[in-house]
C-alpha cells in the first residue's frame, strides 16, 4: 500500500497564459497541446510536493486532459522534473468516454456542468487508485466543484488556483 498525493495539473500545478484565452467556441485540446510544453510550473507545490515525497508519499497526477495528450504531458512532467520514471509517479488521464461525458455536460449546461462533470471525474479516479490498495493523503486541485465535491467525501484537500 502506498500513500498517495493526488495533484491536478491545469491551474494547479501549472498554467499557461495562453489557455486562459481561449473561449467555449474557440476551445480544442489540438489548440491546448500546443501549450503543453511551455506551461509554467507552480513552484511553491512544486516545493510542497517535495516535501511530500521526502515523508514517503508517491505523487498521482490527475487530470481532465484527454488521455492522447498523456505523452506529450510525461514529456512535460520530465522536463521540469516533476515525473521520476521509476514507475511509482503515475498519470491518470481522461478516457474516451470520460471525454464524451464532458462533452455532453459542456453542451447540455455550459462551463459550469463541465466542471461538476469534472469533479465526478476526480471523485471516481481517486476511488480507483484506493480500490488498488492505496491511501490518498492529500488533494492538491483548483476546480471549485471538485474540492468542494472531494472534501464532502472525507478527502483533505487543498484548493490551490495558480495563474502565471
């Protein structure tokens, strides 16, 4: 069993000055992932991350990004040193039908049950890494919905909202 710090990329761990322009109509993960490799780490989690990880805890990242931005998202992970390929760090990514699900909430009641779907999203993969025998200590996240969400389940959670 392992004890696991959950940390949420996008506006947790790092941002973009250049995500926060798009719109609802102009928005595309084509569009976003060519960001990717210039986000800008949140350096005081990076540093309590660190901390964290001194104590024995391993890092899970959790995100919303679709899973066929996971690649270029570890080769991000590398660059700024936050991912140490020891196959402990893992990188829990949305799936197709988690996308589809998103979509649908996006359309059906705009940014707003996006987010909600989001948190769901969270609420679920968290769930997933305890039923494979781990312990979440902590919840690093900036959605308001999830953290609302995950601390109505009993999780510590942080609310971090990082913007470079």
């Amino acid at each position: 069993m392992a004890n696991i710090i959950v940390v949420d990329l996008d506006g947790t761990l790092c941002d973009h000055p250049k995500a926060r322009e798009f719109t609802d109509e102009t928005w595309s993960w084509a569009e976003f992932s060519k960001l990717i490799p210039e986000m800008v780490i949140n350096d005081t989690l990076d540093d309590l991350i660190a901390g964290y990880t001194h104590l024995g805890n391993v890092v899970n990242f959790v995100t919303a990004r679709p899973w066929f931005l996971a690649d270029a998202t570890i080769d991000w992970l590398w660059k700024v040193r936050m991912w140490e390929g020891d196959g402990v760090d893992k990188l829990y990514c949305a799936q197709p039908t988690d996308d589809a699900h998103f979509e649908i909430a996006r359309k059906r009641g705009g940014y707003a049950a996006l987010k909600k779907a989001h948190a769901r999203y969270k609420l679920e993969t968290i769930r997933r890494i305890e039923g494979e025998g781990n312990k979440v200590r902590a919840v690093f996240e900036d959605n308001p919905e999830a953290i609302k969400l995950l601390r109505e389940e009993g999780y510590q959670v942080f609310g971090v909202d990082f913007k470079c």
